[in-house]
C-alpha cells in the first residue's frame, strides 16, 4: 500500500481583499459606499443599507433601513393584495 500523502499548499488565501466594498445581501452585488457613509442604497436593487465601519477601510452592512425596505415590501405586498 502507498500512502501517497501529497500535502500541496492549497493556496487558498484568504478573500479578504474586498475591502472598501461589500456585498448587497439582496442581489450580491458589489458595493462600495463613500467613506464614512452610514447608509447606502443599493444602486441595483434599490434596497438601502445601515453601513457600519470595522475599520476606516472596512465597512460592513449592519443591516437594512427597514423604512425603506417596508416600502419595498408594500410595494410588493400591494401586488398580492394581502390583508
Ligand atoms: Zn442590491
């Protein structure tokens, strides 16, 4: 038997190269907001996120402004006329 143990560096960096930019958690598209800026809209999708800053390089979505995400979801709600 052979044990052919073949440890090839699995050159698996870390992706962590998107800094300044993150992802839109709702169409995953690439974002990149102003430095400093707390909230973001998505121009694809339209839907505005809470921006929140690891580092001054770093931002990371928080979460979504929920007026404006509860306007796009009366919106869509008004299509299933849902009562
Ligand atoms: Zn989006």
């Amino acid at each position: 038997m052979t044990t052919a143990k073949e440890s090839s560096s699995t050159q698996k960096r870390a992706i962590h190269r998107t800094t300044g930019a993150f992802r839109c958690l709702s169409c995953f598209k690439h974002l990149s907001p102003p430095k400093g800026a707390t909230l973001y809209t998505c121009p694809k999708c339209d839907y505005e996120w809470r921006v929140a800053w690891f580092t001054p390089e770093e931002p990371r979505i928080r979460g979504p402004v929920w007026e404006s995400y509860e306007k796009l979801n009366q919106a869509k709600m008004a299509d299933k006329g849902e009562k």
